[in-house]
C-alpha cells in the first residue's frame, strides 16, 4: 500500500510528486489522508527547500491530486 500526492509548494510555486510506501509488511502512517498528518518529520520542496508539512492545514493546501494503492 502506498499514498503519492502531487504538490505545488505555496512559497515558489514548484510542483512536484512525492509518495509514502508501506515497508516491512507494515501500512506507513500516512503523510496526509484521513485527519492525521505527520508534522514532525519534514516534507521539503525539492526547488526551494521551504517545509511544507508544518501544520495539517498548510499540507492539505498545497496538495492537488492524491493517489492510494495497494
């Protein structure tokens, strides 16, 4: 099972893929789907290296498209 999501960084603008894989067997807490997103480990965006998971809200803005599979 995996979670991807396309996301355009609200500070410059960038888009940009970024997933979250299950490993070992388990289910990976998921960065963003249902209510719960991770904060304490950071999501950078690859052009200007501004966090972008600092607060739930702030990640659920910046996402466009999610994508799960199994």
């Amino acid at each position: 099972m995996g979670t991807a999501y396309k996301i355009r960084c609200k500070h410059c603008g960038a888009r940009f893929d970024h997933h979250a894989d299950a490993g070992y067997g388990f289910m990976q807490p998921c960065v963003g789907c249902c209510d719960y997103v991770e904060t304490e480990l950071p999501i950078r965006c690859p052009a200007c290296r501004h966090k972008l998971n600092a607060t739930q809200e702030e990640f659920y803005e910046q996402i466009e498209v999610t994508y799960l599979w199994d």
